[in-house]
C-alpha cells in the first residue's frame, strides 16, 4: 500500500514542470492575468517562477501568495521617473480622439521605457545565476518585451509566448486584409482604403517599431549576457506553442496552425466572492442616493459586482478582461478606448460586431444622456 502511494507523489512529481513567468505589467489587467495564469498553472501541480520588474509602482494588484508560486523582482532599484513620459503620453491622449499619429508617440516611448527595464533586469547577475539553478523547463513572455526572450535564450528555456502580437514572427500567417491593426480604429469588415491603410500599418509597425525594439535590446543583451545571443527579432519562430488570450468564439477568426491555443477567460472567474461591505452598501442604497451618487475607488471587485442582479451597465475603457467579464454575466457595455497604443480600439470593435457593446467617440463622451442615446 505505501509503495503505491509513493508511485503515485512520483507519478504526480514526473508530470509537473517547473514553469516561468516573465511579466512586463504597465497596467492592473496585465498583473491580474499574469496572476490568473500563475495560479492556473500552480494548480495543475506545476511550480511557478514569476520574473515580475517593476514597470509601473502605482499598479494595485496584490502580490500573491501561493506555496506553488515565487515571486522574483530584478534588484537594481526602480525610479517611476523612467514611467513617466509614458505615462504623460496617456495621460495627454486620454480624452482626445485616436489616431495613428498617437498610437506611434506612444510606442516611441514605451521604447524608452522598455530599454530602461531591460537594461536593469539583465544587469541582476544575482537573479540571473538563481534562475539557472532553478533549471526551469519553459517559460511565458510578455509580447512586446524582446528583452526577456533574450534571458530565456540565454538560461537555454523553452519559450511560449501567451499574446497574439508577434504571431508574424511566430511564423503564424496574419491577413491584414481581415485582421486589423491594434493601431487602426476599425472591426474586420474594412473598405478597400481601410484594408491598404491597415496593410500600411502593419508594416510599419512590424518593420520600424518592432525592429528597433528587437534591434536595441539584441544589441544590450549581447553587451550583458554574450554574443550568443541571436537576433531576438527571429526568436518568437522558436516557440513551441503561442497561447493567445482570447476567446476562438468571440474574437475576429484568423487561420490558425496546431501551434496556436486560445487561453482566453483567465483573467475572470466563474465562481465570485462575496461583495466587501462597502460595495454592498452602495449598490443597496443606489436608489436612496442623492447625487453625487458615485462611489470612487482605485480598483474595485469588477467581477462581483457585474455578479450582482442590480448591475446594468458597465462603462469601460474596453480592457479585454472587463469585456469579456460582462459577457459571461450577460451585461451590456459602453467602451470607450482610452489609447490606440495597445488592444483598447480593437477590443471595442471585437465585441461591438458580436452587438453586447456599444462604442461612442471620446468627443461625445461628455454627453449627460451618454448611456440613454447609446444604448436605445
């Protein structure tokens, strides 16, 4: 009896992985996924290393604690100076209506910021050594961070890249004819002069944008870990897998190959906690309130409170996480993209053609029946 019992902790002990997840998070949606994933893949009896660089100090996602899951932060200190210009560039497009012109100053700084954080991530030779005695067996990267397919090359992992940005690199065939750009304000359905703008597009973002990226950071990773380094550019064509954070039902339908697996739906939750008292409060005597009838706070428990029977609208900046969790509670949606610079237009468009969102320009946004003449 106790041999079988000891078969099966080896069993168990021979299927599970040591797992890696190197995180970029300028944002809390980006750190609730990460964390989702972590604790998806704790669960599955595999150990968890999450590589977590301080990119935004203002992020208000609890660390997590799990017995299955470490947590490393690069050492070389962190000034949220270098964030800055990033977050000035949000901050001065934040109300105005996108353009392309926007999407590309945000990306020339989100540039900048991804050096600085390279450059203090591969300079951790202490983090560095300790990963390679952790002998990990793959990794997650982030999709736009070229620096941290350098340090898995580098730690000789196997990669799996979980967003659907570099799926051209990934050597993944992209129709732009009916994809479109994360940069272009527009759905699947495009006119001849939108299908040239968004092949345009495109091209500029992968031969420009992407390149200099991968160009600048191949160049600081050879200077910090060795001319062994290749050209990270090339580097996603080795993946074995590229999970996307989507949903095959709902997002815009592409061919896909064997490599591709959709892993959408971990950044929300089918079973909810309890609303905190202060929530329940709220919503309970929402009637009973004179305005200012609004409750201000920096993160609150979304999924809950779409959960509850007397939620009725969500008005989002149309984060993929948000979207997705009014789907599955059956609540309509206002989104309104703050950035071109990310997936925020694109996802307005995703669920605006499956009709559970409607999505009014920023520059009519003021509008006090903004969510009477949107929806009816």
């Amino acid at each position: 009896m106790r041999f079988r019992i000891l078969l099966c902790f080896l069993i168990n002990a021979i299927s599970a992985s040591k797992i890696a997840i190197f995180t970029f998070e300028h944002s809390n949606s980006q750190a609730i996924f990460n964390n989702k994933l972590a604790i998806a893949l704790a669960d599955g009896g595999h150990e968890v290393l999450l590589v977590r660089p301080v990119v935004n100090s203002k992020l208000t996602v609890e660390s997590l604690i799990h017995a299955q899951i470490k947590t490393f932060t690069p050492n070389n200190g962190y000034d949220y100076e270098i964030y800055r210009p990033f977050e000035d560039v949000k901050i001065k497009h934040m109300f105005r209506n996108s353009s392309i012109f926007e999407g590309f100053e945000m990306s020339s700084t989100f540039f900048d910021l991804s050096m600085h954080i390279c450059n203090n991530t591969l300079s951790d030779q202490a983090l560095i050594k300790h990963l390679k005695e952790e002998k990990i067996d793959l990794a997650f990267h982030h999709h736009m961070d070229f620096c941290q397919m350098a340090l898995i090359q580098h730690l000789n992992i196997s990669d799996l890249p979980p967003y659907p940005a570099l799926l051209n690199s990934a050597g993944q065939f992209v129709p732009t004819s009916v994809l479109p750009s994360y940069v272009l304000q527009t759905g699947n359905e495009m006119s001849f002069l939108q299908r040239s703008l968004n092949h345009f597009v495109e091209f500029l973002n992968g031969h420009l944008r992407l390149s200099k990226q991968a160009d600048g950071q191949t160049e600081l990773a050879r200077r910090l870990l060795g001319n062994h380094i290749t050209n990270l550019i090339d580097f996603p064509k080795t993946a074995n897998l590229v999970m996307l954070s989507g949903d095959p039902i709902i997002e815009f339908p592409i061919p896909t190959t064997r490599k591709v697996v959709y892993i959408g739906g971990l950044g929300t939750r089918k079973e909810t906690k309890e609303l905190p008292k202060e929530f329940e409060n709220f919503i309970t005597d929402a009637r009973k309130i004179l305005p200012p009838n609004a409750f201000r706070a920096s993160w609150i428990p979304q999924d809950s409170l779409l959960a509850n029977n007397k939620s009725i609208l969500l008005i989002t900046h149309a984060g993929y996480n948000s979207l997705m969790e009014a789907v599955q509670h059956g609540i309509p949606t206002i989104a309104i993209p703050l950035f071109s610079f990310g997936d925020q237009a694109r996802n307005a468009h995703l669920f605006k053609k499956h009709g559970t969102t409607r999505s009014p320009q920023k520059r009519v946004s003021k509008n006090e029946h903004l969510a009477s003449n949107t929806l009816f």
